[in-house]
C-alpha cells in the first residue's frame, strides 16, 4: 500500500510541475489567475450590466472597456474610478462619453485589484498583474 502512495505521489507531482512549467511559460501566474476568476465575477455582478457582456460599452452612453490604449494611459486612475465613480467627459476609443459612473464604495482593495485584473487582461487587453498594494496607492492618489 505505501508503494502505491509513493508511485501517486510522484505522478501526481510530475503532472502539477507539468502543468505549472506550462503555465508559467504563456506567462501567467497562478496568481493572476486567481485575481482574473474573481474579478470576473465581481465583473459580472457589478459592471456587465452597463459595460457589456464583451466589454462593448453601450452606444455613445457607456464607454467600451476594449480601448487598450485607454485602459494602459489610466490604470493607475481605475481604482479611483471604480471607487468613487466619475462624471465628466472622457473619450474612449475615439467617442466622447459624458454621463456619471456610479461609485462602488463597497469595493475592498483586493476587489479592486482582482477587477482590474480581469479588466485589464479581457477584451484584447493584456497588462498583467495588479495587486491589492496597487489598488491602496492608487486610492492614496484619487484627485
């Protein structure tokens, strides 16, 4: 019995450094997996409803959060947009947008950062990892 344990052991080790070895060379981490799955369901809950399914926005209403080169030239502000919301005009992906985001005060650091991970790694974005420490100092930073 204990041989079989160790020959499970053993395979069950090779499989996981198979799979991690794997995992780290597309680049990600099992960190950044973790932010995106639950971001995507604070995504979901909170944002789909008015961002869209796909990210699209809605018309000349509610920004697309497929802009990659908006979401790149803000990220250290989406924490604070999230947060405490935003009114103003803002042009995303070459349309002006001018009606108010409601703030989610609710929202934790780790929300936030696990958000902005999902955010920032969808919709043909890819800006890696965004940590809880990042969302704080960018919330530190808030104009």
């Amino acid at each position: 019995m204990n041989r079989r344990h160790l020959i499970s052991a053993i395979l069950l080790c090779a499989l996981l450094s198979i799979f991690y070895s794997c995992h780290r060379e597309a680049g990600g981490s099992l960190e950044q997996d973790m932010y995106y799955t639950n971001g995507r369901d604070l995504y979901v809950q909170h944002c789909q409803n008015c961002h869209g399914e796909k990210g699209e926005g809605l018309e000349n209403l509610i920004p697309p959060l497929t802009d990659t080169t908006y979401l790149r030239q803000n990220r250290n502000k989406l924490a604070c947009y999230i947060k405490n919301g935003m009114e103003g005009k803002i042009v995303v992906d070459g349309r002006t947008f001018e009606d108010k985001m409601p703030a989610h005060e609710e929202f934790t650091d780790i929300d936030l950062a696990q958000l902005i991970v999902f955010i920032t790694n969808t919709y043909g974005n890819k800006q890696g990892m965004y940590r809880t420490e990042d969302a704080a100092r960018d919330l530190e930073n808030c104009k």
